[in-house]
C-alpha cells in the first residue's frame, strides 16, 4: 500500500513517492484509490482536450470562411 495524506489527481508518482519517504504517520491508501483519482485526472484533462479542439476547430473554420468564396462567388 503507499502512505500519502490526501490523493491528489494532478500529483507524480516521482512526487508522490518522494512524499511517502519524507512524510512520517501518513495513512495508507489503497491502489484502487489512486488510480480513481487518476482516472478523475485523465477525464478532466480530456474534457479540456476537447474544449481546446473545439475551439481550434471553430477558428480554423473563421480563418478559412473568407477563403472560401475565391473563385466560386
């Protein structure tokens, strides 16, 4: 089992390791704990993925509007 006070979704495991060395009367975790705040970590940073996307795609899609009506209009 590790030892670390709270899980943190944004924290290393080289960070959480070092934690767990420097940190006395830490209480245990248990693996499935870990990897649910992974996975809350992994699902937050693909809904900003998305968002991200989106929004790139959207202005892709202005810069090319003016484009768009070369030689067809």
């Amino acid at each position: 089992m590790l030892k670390k006070k709270m899980v943190d979704p944004n924290t290393s495991d080289r960070e959480l390791h070092k934690r767990n060395n420097a940190e006395p009367g830490c209480r245990p975790i248990s693996l499935l704990s870990l990897l649910q705040a992974e996975n809350v970590r992994l699902r937050r940073a693909v809904v900003e993925l998305s968002l991200h996307t989106k929004a790139l795609r959207e202005a892709l899609k202005r810069m090319e509007a003016p484009n768009a009506c070369d030689g067809l209009c």
